[in-house]
C-alpha cells in the first residue's frame, strides 16, 4: 500500500485552493491536500498535525510566502516547502533560495501546471524520506557501537577515518576523536603490515564482503605498538560505503 503524502497548500485565494487541491489529488493519490489561507493558520496546522510538503504562494496578506518560509524553517530545518506563486522574479527566486526553498515553480494558466506541482511534491518527499531513513540508520548505528566495549572504526572508501567509538579512542592512546577522525588507516599500523592491511581494504571495499579475522600491529597515537586482531566488514555509514574494523586483544 502506498504511503499517504499530507500536503498543506497555502494560498490566500480561497477558490484556488480548493481547484488545485481537487488536481493534485487527481493526479496522485497518495496525496491528501489540506488548505490554509493565511501564514498564522497554516503555523497552527503545521504545530499540531504530521505535514509532509508545505505548497505557498508568495503573494499573502501579513505575511509573504518567503517570510512564511522562514517561520517554518525555524522549527522544521528540511521539511519540503514549495514556492508556488503567480508572481516570479529572480528577486524573489534568489531570496527563497537562500531561505531554504525546496522547489520554486510559477503558476500557469493550464492543468499542466498541476502535473508540475504533483511531481514536485512527490519527489521532493521522497528524497525527504530517504534522507530521514538514512539519518535514524545512523542514529540506531551510534547507539549501538558509541559504547561498544570492543574498537570500532570506520574508514571512507578512500581509506580516511570517518568514525571512531570512545573504545576505540581508548585503544589508540587519543584524547578524543577529534584527534583520529581524518586520517589515513595506514597511520595506525606498523609499516611492516601495511600493504597486506591496503590488500585486504581494497578487497573489501571492491567486493563487499567480509573478511576473516587477521592479525595486526596496531600503531597509537603516541607511537606505542600494539597486537590485535582485527574484524573487518563492509557497511553503509552517511548513506555511503564504508569498511568497518573492530580490534579484540
């Protein structure tokens, strides 16, 4: 089953809401439109109810639809939020741009506009969507391996640390992760098993798959050698690929 969009559609004009309403629910029936004809009705309905695109037009009484923009962006930082508005200028393009804009489409005088404005919505909610999905990945990810009692590190797929577990800032000697984050896996081995460590990362990272478990000499921070073994697996960290390594002594 198709998961329902909540649009809010804000326009002053009363009888054109309730014609655009009509055609976007025509043309995507995931979408249930609600209306609002003034800036302080729509803030009340974005408050108390699950909105998933903000249609406005720019042209209002009290307030226009960029400063509406910007109310809304205070407290919902990417929620989509299209400007639609009969009265276009690079002005106002330009300033609801840097407001944070979603999409700026101009008014028409046909359907066709309607068709416009549906695919807008709906592609603006998806990636909305799937950066949210990839955004609470990550979060369920640090609540699980932040106090992890093992190291674990994560490494880009051009070898660069991007992540490290406070277990992992123990091990290698550091004072925070500020002082890991950034490098090069290379820097915390000894250079004797670098090569065969970047054989195994390229393998890794070229085909996917987990690798078994090997042995290396771990390099601290403050040069002290270290033995462990290390587990490494690939996964997905910020939406990209990433190679994971945990250390057992």
């Amino acid at each position: 089953m198709a998961v329902p969009i909540q649009v809010l559609h804000v326009d002053d004009d009363s009888d054109f809401l309730a014609v655009a309403s009509t055609f976007l629910e025509r043309a995507d029936e995931r979408f249930a439109v609600e209306t609002a004809t003034g800036v302080a009705e729509a803030l009340g309905r974005l408050d108390t109810e699950d909105i998933d695109c903000v249609v406005s037009d720019y042209d209002m009484p009290g307030q226009n639809g960029i400063e509406f923009l910007e109310a809304v962006r205070e407290n919902c930082p990417k929620l989509p939020f299209v400007l639609f508005t009969g009265r276009g200028s690079e002005d106002i393009a330009s300033r609801a741009i840097s407001a944070g804009v979603t999409e700026y489409l101009q008014k028409g005088g046909g359907t066709d506009q309607y068709t416009i404005l549906a695919n807008r919505i709906a592609n603006s909610v998806r990636a909305f969507r799937a950066e949210t999905a990839v955004s609470r990945t990550e979060e369920r990810y640090h609540n699980l391996v932040d106090t992890a009692p093992i190291p674990i590190i994560v490494f880009d797929r051009d070898g660069v640390m991007v992540y490290s577990n406070d277990a992992a800032v123990d091990f290698l000697n550091a004072d925070s992760h500020v002082d890991l984050e950034g490098s090069s896996f290379t820097d915390f081995l000894h250079p004797a098993d670098r090569e065969r460590a970047g054989d195994r990362f390229d393998r890794l990272m070229s085909e996917g798959v987990s690798l078994p478990e090997a042995e290396f000499r771990l390099r601290a921070i403050d040069g002290e050698i270290k033995v462990a073994t290390v587990a490494t697996a690939p996964g997905y960290y910020r939406g990209e690929r990433v190679a994971q390594a945990m250390a057992y002594r």
